[in-house]
C-alpha cells in the first residue's frame, strides 16, 4: 500500500547546504556543521529559531577508531547553532551507510506532527593518519576465515569477488566500468563542493590506476573526505510559504537486512534477490514504477554496486547495466541521467549523503548548470548491500 500522509502534510525539501569537501579539511567538524546548517536554513528562507527537529546519521566508524570521532553525532550538533526551539531529535544507529535513514525520520515526525521543520545533516571526517577501512581485528572467526586473512574484510575488497562473478556470469568487461566512473567524475566538475572538481581523470588513468582489489582500483573506492552536508524539510502547508518547495516524499524502504546473510560479501546471486525486495518495497510504497524514475540516484561508495542496483531498481535488465551504464545513457542530456553531482566517486565521500543534497536540489528546480529538464519523479538509495536505505520523491 503506498504511504498515504495528513492532508496538507506531505513532507517537502525546502532548502540545501554544503560546505567544501576535501581531503583532511584544516576544520572542525563544528565549524563545519554550522556552515551547511546556516547555509540550509537560509536556502530555505528560515530562520535557526524555525527549526524545531535535527536528524543526523552518524555512523559508522572504521580501522581502529572508537567513539565519536570520525562524525559529528546530535550531542555534538546541539552546541554548533543557538537553537531555540528544538522539540524533537533522532540518531539513527545502522550500520554502514545509511543517509536516506535521516531522511526517512525527519518525514516520519514531520507527516506525524512532531516537528514542523527539520534539519537533516551528515558530517565526512577522515582523521589523519587512519588508514580507510583497515583490517584492525586479530581474529577471524566462523567463516570470517576465509576472507579477513586475504584481506577481504571491509570496504570493497570484500566486494571484488562479487564483482568478478558478474563479469563472468553476464561477460560484462572491467573496461566497461569507465561508463560510469567517467561520467560520475565530468558530472563532479560542475558541482561546486566536489573534491574532484578541477582534477579531471580520463580513461587512462582509470585503466591504469592502482589496483586495490582486482578487478577493483583506486577510483573504483570513493575518497573519503572532510564535509558537511544537510538539508532542511517542512510539511507542504508550510511549504508554501518558502522560495522553491520540491520533492514530496512519495516512498520509503530500507533493505531487509534478515535476508542478507554475509552483507556486502554476499554471493552475487544472493545480492540481487535482497536488493531486490527493497526496489519491491520501495515502489510498492510510492504507489510508482521503474518507468516512473526521472531522477536517478544510487549508491556508489565502490563502483560494482552501481551495476547492481541500477538493476536492482529495474532500469535496467539482469545483467545487462555494464551496457547500459554508459555516457549516452546516463549523462545529465541522455535519457536517464544518473548521479547528477557525481555521488561519491566523482565528488567525495560523505556516506551518501551527497544523493540526498542532489535529489532535493533537483526537484527544488535549485541544481543550476546540473540540472536536468525532466525531473517529475526520483529515487534515491543510499548505502552498500545489507544495510541500505532509499526514497522516492515527487516534484510537486
């Protein structure tokens, strides 16, 4: 059944903010924080005493980091900005990468009455002189023992083995990748906060790139990076008061991680029935169709899962999005253009988040020279198999 909110209670995106995303950022995430907030609510032609709800993702960790260290979590948030009227508050715990989460919430008690306008945001931090996703642990357990001693524990060396099944099941070629990986990066190069923006790879360098993983290189793993991200949301009654409402909340569901058995290291024919029940559920609870998506946005914190869940969402058959994902295709002028600000490959790693901050620009009509004509409809996912979250949206 599709989600059916209070009349005049639809939740909307009504204002954007960013700061710069950069390789260890000589800033505190506080400063940081406050910059995207500050520059969010002003979007949004609001005021910090508006602002009444504050969701933030603030997981995960990685190597050998405890604590809140890595992200700026909601006790930290409370002392960035002189709120005033804060009555609601929510900090999602999943696992890995979850940003759409946020987004879901803040929705929740918007549609609920809880809040009337929420701020939702998510710090990158990367401190210097921790390796990205290390192996920190000293045991490998069950069967654990035959992937940590090899190294494929965490991040997309685990997934390389699932890549390499689908190259052989579907004949895709690893060359093929380069579709997306180009086109994420010259998308990157007009977004003003990208890490990427003025250092344009070619194929070349992709080909010739240090291998990770094999068939996995370095620009087939996202960077992480230092930002902030956020966006602010009200109910469409109140919307109408703001300078450019857009994307009501149509849809959500989260991966049904109890029919993932070994997460992103899954079988790739495991991957894809668990991916798929969440596409099912998605669509079933926006009352919408793969043919319905003009705006498109799907993880790609490592570069095989792209293939994954474009298929996944039905744009494209099984086994068949190594062809699809291509320039002509998913370019902002092709037919379904596809991570319009570069995601995480072509403009920095902050967890997804930078989905979210492009398909509420988007449907706002805000994105300037990324901004694609026909938007009616998007669908944004966020986080790797096991642990993913998404939405759809609706432009007016």
């Amino acid at each position: 059944m599709p989600i059916e909110w209070p009349e005049g209670k639809r939740p909307v995106f009504v204002g954007a903010g960013w700061t710069m995303i950069r390789r260890y950022m000589p800033r505190t995430k506080a400063s940081n924080a406050k910059e995207a907030a500050t520059m969010a609510i002003a979007d949004a032609g609001l005021k910090v005493s508006d602002i009444d709800g504050i969701f933030i993702w603030a997981n995960p960790n990685w190597g050998n980091v405890q604590g809140p260290t890595v992200w700026l979590d909601i006790a930290q948030m409370m002392q960035v900005m002189p709120w005033e009227n804060i009555k609601f508050w929510l900090q999602p715990e999943a696992v890995a990468a979850g940003s759409c989460s946020g987004i879901q919430c803040a929705a929740l008690a918007l549609g609920a009455g809880a809040v009337n306008y929420a701020l939702v945001i998510r710090t990158g931090h990367h401190p210097a002189g921790v390796r990205y996703r290390q192996i920190s642990t000293n045991r490998a357990p069950g069967n654990s023992a035959f992937s940590t001693p090899y190294g494929h524990g965490v991040g997309g060396a685990g997934q390389s083995v699932t890549y390499q099944r689908y190259l052989a099941k579907y004949g895709a070629k690893r060359e093929e990748m380069w579709g997306y990986i180009g086109t994420a990066h010259k998308n990157g190069q007009d977004t003003p906060q990208s890490v990427w923006r003025g250092r344009l790879i070619t194929e070349e360098d992709y080909l010739n790139a240090r291998l990770i993983a094999y068939p996995m290189n370095i620009f087939d793993n996202d960077m992480p990076c230092d930002g902030v991200l956020a966006v602010v949301m009200t109910t469409e009654d109140r919307a109408k008061s703001t300078p450019h409402p857009g994307g009501y909340i149509a849809g959500m569901a989260a991966i049904p991680t109890h029919r993932n058995q070994t997460g992103i290291t899954e079988p790739l024919e495991g991957l894809e029935e668990t991916n798929g029940w969440q596409a099912k559920n998605l669509y079933a609870s926006a009352g919408l169709n793969p043919t319905d998506v003009t705006v498109k946005h799907v993880y790609d914190g490592f570069s095989p899962m792209v293939w994954m869940w474009i298929e996944a969402f039905g744009f494209a058959p099984k086994g068949e999005a190594h062809a699809w994902a291509q320039p002509e295709t998913i370019g902002r002028d092709g037919p379904h253009p596809l991570n319009m600000s570069g995601g995480n490959l072509g403009s920095g790693r902050v967890h997804g988040f930078g989905h979210v901050l492009e398909t509420a620009m988007q449907l706002m009509g805000t994105a300037g020279i990324r901004q694609v004509k026909n938007n009616e409809v998007a669908l944004c996912e966020t986080g790797p198999f096991g642990s993913a979250s998404s939405f759809m949206a609706t432009r007016d």
